[in-house]
C-alpha cells in the first residue's frame, strides 16, 4: 500500500512539474514574439508645397503636372496637334483637340470623293468628362465614313481650315487612315503608330501629317492643366474653358470637397469620399469668373482630394489664377501628400 501511495505521489509531482515546465516554454515563446515585432510607425503626412502653372494668356500651353514628384513633366502648345489615337493593345478611340475647340461631322458617305463640303454638317465634339464612348469620331471601324474635321484656329487668330479624313484600320500596333482637304487637294495616306508606354499618341495635319509624342509616359503624369471643352446647356456647342484634367486612363481619381477645411483632411478621411475617374472632375470652377470685368477669383470652399497613379493620396486647393504681375492663366495651388 505504501509502495502504490508513494507512486501516485511521484506522478503528481511529474505533472506538476511538466505544467510549470510548459507554462514556462510558454511564456518564453510569447515574450520574444512580442520583442520580434516591428512596431507600427505613425503616418506622417508630407508638407503642404504651393505651385505655380504656366499656361499663360491667352491660354497657350498644356502642361503635365506630377504630384509626387511635385514637377513639370512637360509642356506643348494648345496648337501643335489636331487628333490623338489610343495606344493600348485593344484601343481605337480617337480624340479631336479640345484645347483648340475642335468639332468633326461624320458625313455619311464611304466615298472620299464625294465629300467636298460642310454644307449640311451636323457638328459633334468629345465628351467633357473623357468617356471613351461619348467622341465625335465614334464607332467609325466597319462604316469607313469619311469625317469632316474644323480645325479651328491657330495663335494669330487664322482658321486653320477643314480637313476630311476617313480611319481605315487599327490593330494592336497602329492605325492607318486617309485625308486631305475638302477639295480633295494634298491627299495622304497615313500610318501611326502606338506606343504602348503612352494613353495616346498625338498627330497634326501640318506638313503632310506628323506624330507626335507629347503625353508623358503614363506612369508619370497625374494632371494636364489646359484648355478644354465644356458643355453648358444653355449653348447650342461646347465652350472652351481653363481647366484641370486628370490621368483618367491611367488610374487617378478625384473627390470634391466643399464642406471641409483644407486643412482639417486626413488619409483616415479618404474612405469617406466618392471618388470618380471623370477627368474634368477638377475642371474649371475652382475659381469665379466676373461677367462684368472678366477677371477671376478662387473658391476658397473648394478643395480636392486626388488618388495618383501610383496609388498615394494628395489633398489639392487652389489659391490663385494670376502671377506676380497679375497676368491670369497661372494656377497656382496647395498640395499635400495626406
């Protein structure tokens, strides 16, 4: 009996000793999970940097604008181009200049010949907001319409003239497509080709057809300050206005904020806005214009909060619409990386 006692005695202990073994390697275990962590580093915003665009009077340059890199990427003349082409593999979009206030008409006819007039012409422009699917030149592959395009006019105030023009085929590497003038005078054959690095890729009518490459690389760009098209609807064609555009095709999207304080918003707020791919978001009424004197003032109500195409958040406020001198065409903003 004793023999039997004093073994259950000895197992207990065992037990015991197992538990307090295994609570130890336990706590081991733990304490130097907890020491292996990184610790979590507070998000610290950047600083707010003010900026000055060039776009000049009378509203000359396009000028590609990257946040992150707070610089100029680069800059053209409104007039240096008439049509652009989209360059992904499956792209077949074309754009007219709407800096310019370009307009086209699809004639109705597949023979080049035939078209040698606007009489009748019922004139089409892009979407303001960028859709793809709202263009002058729209759903042309299969009809080989021929368009009349008005190029409006260059920087001394001359029409640039008409040119008809019919697209002829696109694939993963280039279109091709015809024009000339409307009297059928200076008839080119043309191709361009894409470049898959870029949205779109630029053309002008002017020496028998050029390319151009003016669009920055597309990962590098996030807004074009310009001017563009914009529809009121209380005018029978679209106004041409100076306005912000963002990098639509290449992921940045933008949210308005009226009701904040500029300086009040945080990343943590960025789930709480409705952000929109709509590259006229920013647009033009940032600032006000004054029928009487036609000068400008800001919206100082007005801020936006812009998501780059590398993914980082920045919240923007315009400031100004004059430089130094106070000539008008230089916005001039707030920027900070939330």
């Amino acid at each position: 009996m004793h023999f039997f006692k004093e073994m259950k005695e000895k197992r207990h202990i065992n037990i015991h000793r197992r538990i307090i073994l295994l609570s130890s390697l336990l706590s081991l275990l733990f304490t130097n999970c907890i020491k292996d962590d990184v610790p979590v580093i507070a998000h610290v915003p950047g600083d707010i940097q003010t900026v000055q665009i060039e776009i000049g009077y009378p509203y000359t340059y396009q000028v590609y604008y990257n946040c992150e890199t707070n610089s100029v990427v680069n800059t053209n003349t409104k007039y240096d181009w008439d049509l652009s082409f989209e360059c992904t593999q499956n792209g077949n979009h074309i754009l007219l200049n709407t800096a310019k206030g370009m307009l086209a008409c699809n004639s109705g006819s597949s023979i080049f010949d035939n078209v040698s007039d606007t009489i009748g012409s019922t004139w089409l422009w892009d979407a303001p907001s960028g859709n793809l699917d709202s263009t002058a030149v729209n759903n042309w592959q299969g009809s080989n319409n021929i368009y009349i395009v008005d190029r409006q006019y260059d920087e001394n105030g001359n029409h640039m003239g008409y040119k008809k023009i019919q697209f002829q085929s696109v694939n993963n590497q280039n279109y091709t497509f015809k024009f000339a003038d409307l009297n059928g005078n200076n008839e080119v054959t043309y191709t361009i080709q894409k470049n898959q690095n870029l949205n779109f890729i630029h053309f002008t009518f002017d020496n028998g057809g050029q390319t151009l490459v003016l669009e920055p690389n597309k990962n590098e760009w996030d807004l074009l300050f310009t001017n563009h098209h914009h529809k009121f609807s209380n005018l029978p064609l679209p106004f041409v206005l100076t306005q912000v555009l963002s990098n639509k095709h290449n992921d940045v999207i933008i949210a308005e904020d009226n009701n904040n304080s500029f300086s009040t918003i945080e990343l943590k707020d960025s789930i709480n806005y409705i952000f929109t791919d709509i590259w006229d978001e920013i647009g033009y009424d940032w600032k006000i214009r004054n029928s009487q004197d036609n000068s400008f003032t800001i919206d100082a109500n007005k801020s936006f909060i812009l998501k780059t195409t590398n993914g980082f958040f920045y919240k923007i406020r315009f400031i100004d619409f004059y430089n130094n001198t106070g000539v008008k065409g230089y916005p001039t903003f707030e920027i900070q990386k939330l």
